[in-house]
C-alpha cells in the first residue's frame, strides 16, 4: 500500500533523519510511533532491512528492530521460527 510507505517514511525521517545518523534508540522510536499510527511494525522492520545498505550499523540496528518486533508484536518477525527445525 503506497499510503502506508508513504507514512512509514515520514515516521523514519521525523524519528531518524539521515541513514547514517540512525541508532537503535531512534529505530525504536520509529517503530513504537508506527504502532501508535496504526501501522504493522513489521512494515517498519521491512523498512529497515529494505534500506539495511544505508545504516552506518546495519548489523545492531536490524538486530534491535527484530527483537522490538518479536517484544511487541503478536505475530513476531518472519523468522522468528529460524532455528525451530533444529527442535524434535
């Protein structure tokens, strides 16, 4: 949905500004203000790994996005089940 890019964007620049600037506290806050617009975090950590080439620390950043995701969403990140395969 172009509206909701569109938004997460805005989110990102009012939370993060520049690429090279973002940490994991303002990657937080990016992702709670997406959850306080109505927006699938996990549209936000989507954003994020999008646009991982661009982060000064895209390792932690991606890292942090995904727990926050995990934290506080239902439905977790798409792979949280990595990993599950190895359990019998």
């Amino acid at each position: 949905m172009q509206f909701g890019k569109d938004a997460i964007e805005a989110i990102w620049r009012r939370q993060c500004g520049a690429w090279e600037w973002s940490d994991v506290a303002c990657v937080q806050s990016f992702l709670v203000e997406c959850l306080q617009h109505n927006l699938d975090p996990q549209d936000g950590l989507n954003w994020i790994i999008e646009h991982r080439t661009q982060l000064s620390d895209a390792d932690a950043v991606v890292d942090a996005a995904l727990r926050w995701v995990n934290e506080h969403t239902s439905t977790g990140s798409p792979v949280s089940g990595i990993g599950a395969e190895q359990q019998e």
